[in-house]
C-alpha cells in the first residue's frame, strides 16, 4: 500500500515506499509490475508477458539497484511526449506507454495532467467500460482455502479474483445451494464456481411471457397442432398420440405459473413426425447477437423443467427455414421434481438469420420426434438438417398419463446462466400484444362507430400496442344500435394498419348516421382478436 504525504502547498509527494529494488533494465520513465520472485522487487511491465503485468506505476527515480515509483493516485513527472487528457496504457512493448488501448491484455496505467506527468490510474479501465484484468481487478487474500481463484487475472491459491465484468467464487462444500439465494449468480448445488455476468439491465431475457404468465387466450386446456396454451407459446405435433397442454398452477417456488401438458393416448413418433412446445422469436428482438457474423454472441437459455419421465431431453434453436440448426441436450433426474437446466450455445458464424420482424430464432423443447428429425451429432451446429432431437431424447408423447411441465424460461448473451428477468405485469402483456391482441369480457364495449347504411357499420380500433406486422382479424361480437337491441355483426372489408384498423360489419336494421357500439356479450364465445404472430 503505498502512503501519501502531504505537502504544505497541498500537494502529494511520490511514495514514500523508496526504495524499490530493480530487477533488470528499468529506466525512468518506464512503467514497472511486481517481480513474482523477490520481495519489494519491480521489472518493467509487458502486456504481453503474464510474468511482467499488472503494472503498479511509473519508475521516477533511479539509483543504482534502486528505484522510486509512482503509485496509484500519485504523479509521475519526468516524462515526456504526452498528451494531456489522453489515457495511456501498458504497452506490448516493455516498459512503454500508448495511447490506443490494445485489443487484449488491456491495462490502464493513467491519464496525462501535461506534457510531462502522468497520473497513475489503475481504474481507468472501469471508467472507459472495457475489460482486460490486471489493474481493473481487486485481489482479497484469505486464508480460507475455500475460497479460490475463478476468473481473474490475480492468481493463487486461498484468493479471491474480483475482476471488472465478472466475479468468481469456487464454492467449497458451503455457498449458494438454492434459487432464492443465487442474486445475480449462477445457481448450482454442485462445488463449480459461481460466475455473476455483465448483463443488458433491461430485456436481458429475449424470451416473451418466459413465466406463463400471460394467456390471452385463456386457460382452458388445448390440443391442436399450432395451438397456444399461453401467450408466444405455441404446440406443435402431427404425431398420433393426443395430450392436453395448458396454463399450470404446478410451479417452481417463487413462480405463479408454468405451461403443462399431459398425454392423453400415448404414441410413438413415426419417422417424420413431431411433438414440441416452440416460441419464435422476433428478430429485431436478437439482432444485437450479430449471428451469421464473425463476430456472433454466445447465449445460455435457462429454466425450470418437471416431468414424470426421467432421462434425456433436447432443445433445439435453428433459424428460419431451418438451414442453421443446433441441438442441446439436457438431463432430467427425477421424476415429477422441478429442476433448473441451463444450456450455453456457442454464436453461428454463418447462415441467414433474419434482424427484422419476422422470425430471428426459432427455441423448440422437445417431447418425441422420429428418427428422420433425429441428429447424432448434439451440441454442434448443423448445415441444412431440420432436427430436432437425438434419439436418447425422452418420449413424453409416447407414454399415456406422462406430464410435463415448463416455467421459468430465460435466452441470454454471455456463457452464464443469471436470475431469471421478472417483468412488470404491464410489461409483459404489453410485449405479448405486439403479437396477439384478444378483447372479450361481460358486455364489454370493443369500438364505437356509424351506421353507414341500413345494413353496415363502420368502426375505427386503436391496438393497446403497434403489432409485429399487419395482423388478421376473427370476431364474434354484436353491434348495439342506440335505444334497440343487439344485432348479430358479420365482418365484412378491413382496412388495416400496424397500430389501428377500419372495421366494416354487415347487419341489419341500422339507421346511417347514427351512433352504433361493437361489443362482446358474456364470454369468449365472444370476441374480437388481432393475431400477428410469427
């Protein structure tokens, strides 16, 4: 640590800590780390050498095997060439100074005050936002041996590495061993580390509605192919077995919801055949993962499983037309116990994904496919293959009376799974009626318009939210003439737009000019819906 001394003008003397013993050709002026290898020792720093880094501060005196340097906070003077209110950096060079930050092994040194002195500042990578390690990291010895290094450029056992974007902590038979404990960090009751991640402070989680929470459509059970049990969430099968999938109750502590499905009349997959819960996933939404690129972002998708069938399961993400595809696997272990799974895929460099409004990512979890949508080849990214699954995936679909259950949803940037993203209520309904917009309810007023003829009615509808795209339009509503009674409406021509329509509707015994209502009755037998959906 080194001391400062204050002067009678209000200054700082350099350290008092003098003298430092050289080890090698060190020059005034020239930037010195720690010698590893002798007590109180300095050499000149190279960011390109793990022996000679972090750098501490500027040489400023030289005496014989002696030195005077320049600490954090303090001012180094002698110098020369610089540029004052530039930010100078360790260079690749030993002992040397520059003024562009390298590309990696970045560590500050300080900022110019003049032409001649430096101030040493070892923060400055915090200020500028960049990583690196080194100066930009804070070490804290312990001599618990527990506590190790993870993540960080301080090296050693019994320390703990505090760098600029992440933290580590390698648990030593204590630490974080449930999800109400995790905050930030990765929870994991096994003795890996726990990595807490830089991350986007708002919509980190790119999946919509990730905890069931939202179901325009309503909670009752459906079957379909293509239906939803939830909103973004859609069923996919063409198999011969039948299940039910809805909106749960079953959940996870600290969730209120979870989508669950449970087999009916089980049945194997033929060859070409698919059974999947699947969201699609905007692609303005995951342009920033800069996929198809170079430079192509890892992500980690996250969430909470419970199923009567225990064993392998996959999941897959793939792009549009399905030329770009890669399939993860995950492990249930126990039956009809939640489990939290996180799956890390590494950014496609290739292929086309779209960065507009149609579909970016597709995510399908899957519960039994046939062989032909079967990969032997998991945890890769596939070419021109449209797959599923591996043929260890666990068939759900198959077994009569099998549950599954899903909540708690969560695709990332970064290696590390984090705390699962809660919305506000309002948020979340809100990026769900992008896509679908559903009005119904007792009576419940959904436009006022005109009568324009004895037999039409014209109305103008404001979306609660702009849609992804001009959406289609199903109704089953009545008009209300003033002072008569309800008439059936028929839909008739459209005008719409992404953030209104023009509605016409066919009935009868209207009066033209005269003000009319479009409402829904007591259910949702009921409604008008707006669905522009991926």
């Amino acid at each position: 640590m080194s001391v400062r001394i204050e002067l009678a003008d209000g200054g700082v003397a350099p350290s008092a800590i003098y003298p430092w013993s050289v080890s090698g050709t060190v020059n005034v002026g020239d930037v010195v780390a720690l010698d590893a290898s002798a007590a109180k020792t300095v050499l000149r720093a190279d960011a390109d050498n793990a022996s000679a880094r972090p750098p501490i501060g500027v040489c400023i005196a030289r005496s014989g095997s002696l030195a005077q340097v320049a600490l954090n906070s303090e001012i180094a003077s002698g110098l020369s060439g610089l540029t004052r209110g530039t930010a100078y950096w360790l260079s690749t060079s030993a002992g040397q100074l520059v003024s562009t930050k390298p590309g990696s092994n970045a560590y500050a040194v300080g900022v110019a005050v003049s032409a001649t002195e430096l101030l040493v500042d070892g923060c400055l990578a915090v200020l500028d936002g960049s990583g690196g390690g080194g100066v930009n990291s804070v070490g804290v010895t312990s001599s618990d041996s527990s506590l190790t290094v993870s993540n960080s450029p301080i090296t050693g056992s019994g320390s703990v590495g505090l760098a600029l974007n992440t933290v580590g902590v390698a648990k030593g038979g204590t630490g974080l061993t449930s999800a109400s404990e995790q905050g930030a960090m990765l929870y994991a009751t096994s003795t890996s580390a726990y990595v807490a991640q830089a991350v986007n402070p708002t919509f980190k989680n790119r999946i919509i509605n990730g905890d069931m929470r939202v179901a325009q459509r309503g909670a009752a059970a459906v079957s379909a192919n293509g239906s939803f049990p939830v909103d973004r969430w859609v069923y996919y099968k063409n198999t011969g077995a039948t299940a039910s999938i809805q909106q749960s109750s079953v959940v996870p502590t600290y969730f209120a919801n979870s989508v669950g499905l449970t087999v009916t009349t089980g049945g194997s997959a033929t060859a070409a055949q698919y059974a999947g819960i699947q969201q699609a996933i905007e692609g303005c939404n995951v342009a920033d993962l800069g996929w198809g690129t170079s430079a192509a972002k890892t992500i980690t998708i996250s969430f909470f499983v419970r199923s009567s069938i225990t064993g392998t399961y996959c999941l897959s993400v793939y792009n549009y037309n399905g030329t770009r595809t890669y399939v993860a696997t995950y492990s249930v272990s126990a039956g009809n116990s939640w489990q939290y799974k996180s799956v890390t895929i590494p950014g496609p460099t290739d292929g086309t994904w779209y960065t507009n409004n149609a579909t970016g990512i597709n995510m399908w979890f899957d519960l039994g496919t046939g062989s032909n949508l079967q990969t032997a080849s998991a945890n890769t990214w596939l070419t021109n293959q449209d797959k599923y699954s591996t043929s260890a995936q666990a068939n759900v679909i198959g077994t009569t009376g099998a549950t599954f259950y899903l909540t708690g949803v969560q695709l990332e940037v970064g290696s590390v799974a984090t705390a699962f993203e809660l919305r506000p209520e309002q948020v979340e309904l809100a990026l769900c009626q992008r896509y679908y917009w559903l009005n119904t309810g007792t009576q419940n007023t959904v436009a006022i318009g005109l009568g324009t003829t004895a037999n039409n009615a014209i109305f103008y509808v404001k979306y609660p939210q702009t849609m992804r795209a001009q959406p289609t339009i199903l109704a089953s509503v009545r008009i209300e003439d003033v002072g008569t009674a309800y008439r059936t409406a028929t839909t008739g021509t459209v005008f719409y737009g992404s953030d209104s329509a023009a509605m016409n509707f066919g009935s009868s015994s209207l009066v033209a000019g005269r003000c009319v209502i479009l409402n829904t009755e007591t259910n949702q037998t009921n409604f008008l819906s707006f669905n522009a959906e991926l």
